[in-house]
C-alpha cells in the first residue's frame, strides 16, 4: 500500500520564520507609536466607528491578520496585554513592546550564531 499525495498543513522551516518575523514587525510597528512621552494617537476602528486612542490594549485588540499563524502570534501577546491590564490596568503598550522586542533580539542572536537549539 503507497500513500500518494500526501500533505500536511503545517509551516515550518524559513516560511514559518518569515511570516512570525514579520507578524513582530507590524505589531511592533503599530504598538510603538502609542508607546511612552512621544506617543501619537493611533487610529482604529471600534464598533464599527473611527476611533483615536493611545491605549495599548484598544490597538492590539483591533490588530487582524490574514494569516492563521499571525493570529495565533497576535493572540500570544494580547493575552500577555490582557493580563497586564487586568492585574496592573496600566502598562500595557510596555508589554507589548517588550514581547516583541524580546522575540527580534533572540532572533537576531539565533541568525548570529550566538543561540542554538539542540
């Protein structure tokens, strides 16, 4: 018995990188303006209506990505966003910016060498 045309669903290797690097980025990119003394009002859109905030937790709940793996990555950090609000009820545009923070740095050290994985 041969198995043909077999495929799984699952994305790996550079892809898989590729796309969870450039998820960081524009959450990154879309949580950085409403981050510290120089924040700028974001626009999103709530209930339907344009709405302005600098609010961290109202941004990345507006976030939407096409792809499932972007969602299940913005879904990782909302939840750490939703527990800083609920625990704290400030801070989280910090949370934010430093998850993603953290996730660009660590990568850069794997693609330098300076972190493997066995």
């Amino acid at each position: 018995m041969s198995v043909q045309n077999l495929q799984s669903n699952a994305i790996r290797g550079s892809y898989m990188h590729e796309i969870m690097d450039k998820t960081i980025d524009e959450i990154y990119a879309d949580m950085v303006t409403v981050f510290g003394p120089g924040a700028r009002d974001a626009f999103i859109t709530k209930d339907g209506q344009p709405y302005y905030t600098r609010d961290g937790k109202e941004v990345i709940q507006s976030l939407k990505f096409d792809n499932e793996l972007s969602m299940y990555i913005l879904k990782i950090i909302y939840q750490a966003v939703f527990n800083q609000a609920k625990a704290v009820g400030d801070g989280t545009t910090t949370v934010a910016v430093l998850y993603t923070t953290l996730y660009r740095i660590i990568r850069m050290q794997i693609e330098k060498g300076m972190i493997s994985f066995l």
